[in-house]
C-alpha cells in the first residue's frame, strides 16, 4: 500500500525557527505539496506571523478578586531579561483546542471558565475536588517573574500568580508508589474545535502533560491561576496551568482540570505525536538540538516580526540549573 506523507501540525513552528532564505524555500516547497493536492490548509503554515501590539484581551473573568494582594516572592522577583510586554504575550500563544495558529487568542474566549473544578485522583491518601475559592484560600498565592521558553524557540519572561505545586502534594498526600503525575485538561469536542488541519479528531485529546512526581515537589514548579497582576486570561489557560520555566513551554498544560498520581510515566499529548521531537523530559537545552533545528538561540516575543525579534543564546534549564541540575544527575 503507498504510504501518503501527511504534514504534522509540528510542521508550523518552523516560521520561527528557520533563517529567512530556508524558510521560503521550505514554504515554497510546502505550496507544492499543496499544489499536488495534498491537505495543507493551516494559513500559518504559509505566512509568517507578526506581533502587532493592538488592543487585547488581558484581562479574565475568573473569579479571584484581589490579585494586587499577593506578593512577589523575593526569590523570584526578576530575572536577567525585561519584562515582556503584556499584550503582546496576550496575543502570541499556543492553544491547539482552539487552533493551530499564534493568534488563538479570540477563538479562546469559547473556554467556559465557570464553576471550574480539579479534580485530583489516584494514588494519594486524600482524593480532593477543588474549586477555585478552595484553591485561593488553600494555598497562599504568591506572584514569581520566571523566563518561559517555547520549543519552538521563542521565549518571554512573565509575572505568574499562584502557588508552589509542592503544596498541593502536601494537601493530597500521594502513596510512596506514586511516581508520576498527569494533568489532564479542558476538552469538549463542541467548543474546543481546533485544529482544523490535520482535522482534530486526528490528534490524541485531551491535551495532557506530565511529571515525575519529585520534579513536581521541586521548588520551581508552580500552578499559575495569574498573570502581570491579575487572573490568567483564557489564551494563557485560565482559570489553572502548570508552570515549569526548567523545561520547555509544552510541558506547561493549560487549563487543568484533572491531576492523577500514577505509578508508571503517562501518555502524553507531544510526546504522543512525535516522541522523537518532543521528549517526556524535555528540558531545556542549548545542547541538544531539535530534530529540525538548533536550540543554541532563542528570541523574545517582541512588536512586528518574529524574525526582527531580539535573539539571545539559550541557557541550560533555561537558566535554572541551581534548582533543578541534581534531579538529572
Ligand atoms: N496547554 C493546552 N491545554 N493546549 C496547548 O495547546 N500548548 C503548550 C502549552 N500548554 C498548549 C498547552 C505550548 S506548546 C506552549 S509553548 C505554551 O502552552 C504556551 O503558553 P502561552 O500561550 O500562555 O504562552
């Protein structure tokens, strides 16, 4: 039987991370696939993305109030790089139930962020549904400014609200055999519709991520239900997502809804797709190249094109090598 070769959504970022001239080369390679009658219908794939710095939508309507209360954890009050502007990062993300494109973020509006519950499950002492009031009075919320670093190659830094996931590890009480955790987020085949190319019932929903559970009580990682200062807006993973600046930004699930503690590590929804190019561990790495690129650089989400944004080289664990070298020794 001929074996069709059918482009993979991971196919996109390649825009961001080739130099100008391969990229239209490719891109005009990719026209002639199109041509010959294969389905390449992401307009993305087609066109570079710009950055415009227009009106967005910053702002949630998840329900905690007083955000300006809560601190920024000295610890983590900056880091080596400015801020990046709020409503550029607001208009530049990744949310493929909504869409295999940067600019997701009006189609992300459909997230109904009411009445949102985790559920968290497994192997703990304490099974528990929270609701966000349980998790605000819960768990102290601090604010953390932390790099974030895309496996695409682009990065920002930004000021995340909400509190250490090691916390919650304490509030549930996993069993000794529990050695991995897998969140689980938001997908109803009604509302979250995209990617309509390759066609989303293709791909492995829900999106899910996980950790090894002594990654998970490390000190970095977080639950962001904030951002610069207020709730997550819905293109950011309102109203919970995970944070973990060490590895790259696809480990960071959006809008969880279920955390399972397992004994063996999960499927995941990347590492599903394309194990060879999105690796369970996926830390951040100069080093090691992704398959169809160089990690050595990154760039900062900046105004305009993504190719005049300012580069910088990558760090090791994306600059956190102190808090997290000994879990990989
Ligand atoms: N979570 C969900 N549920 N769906 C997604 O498509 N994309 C991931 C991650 N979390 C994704 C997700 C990827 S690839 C990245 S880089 C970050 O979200 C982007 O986060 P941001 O849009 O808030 O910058």
């Amino acid at each position: 039987m001929a074996r069709v070769h059918i482009p993979k959504p991971w196919n996109i970022p390649e825009r961001e991370v080739t130099p100008e001239a391969d990229f239209i080369n490719r891109r005009r390679f990719l026209t002639g696939i199109a041509g010959a009658g294969l389905s390449i219908a992401g307009a993305s794939l087609l066109g570079c993305e710009s950055n415009s710095e227009s009106k967005t939508p910053t702002k949630s309507d998840a329900n905690f109030t007083n955000f300006e209360s809560f601190e920024r954890n000295p610890n983590f009050a900056k880091v080596d790089r400015p801020l990046t502007d709020e409503a550029l990062a607001a208009k530049y993300n990744n949310f493929y139930e909504f869409g295999g494109t940067k600019s997701i973020w009006k189609k992300a509006q459909a997230l109904p962020t009411e009445n949102w519950k985790v559920e968290v499950s497994g192997m703990v002492q304490n099974p528990r549904t929270y609701d966000l009031d349980d998790i605000g009075k819960k768990f102290p919320l601090e604010e953390r400014v932390y790099r974030f670093r895309c496996v695409e190659a682009w990065a920002m830094v930004v000021p995340w609200t909400g509190f250490p996931m090691r916390l919650l590890i304490e509030d549930v009480q996993p069993a000794s055999a529990a050695k991995f955790v897998r969140f689980t987020t938001y997908y109803n085949r009604k509302i979250t519709k995209g990617p309509f190319w390759p066609p989303a019932s293709r791909l492995p929903w829900p999106y899910t991520e996980g950790l090894r559970i002594d990654e998970m009580a490390n000190e970095l990682a977080f639950f962001a239900v904030g951002i610069y200062g207020h709730a997550l807006p819905k293109q950011h993973g309102a109203p919970i997502r995970e944070v973990v600046p060490w590895k790259y930004g696809f480990k960071g699930a959006k809008s969880i809804v279920k955390i399972e503690f397992i004994d063996k590590q999960p499927a995941t929804f990347w590492n599903t797709l394309q194990p060879t190019e999105y690796d369970f561990e996926a830390n951040v790495n100069p080093n090691k190249p992704h398959p169809r690129w160089s990690q050595a650089t990154e760039r900062m989400i900046g105004p305009g094109r993504a190719s005049s944004w300012e580069r910088r080289p990558t760090l090791l664990y994306n600059g956190y090598a102190e808090y997290v070298k000994h879990l990989y020794a």
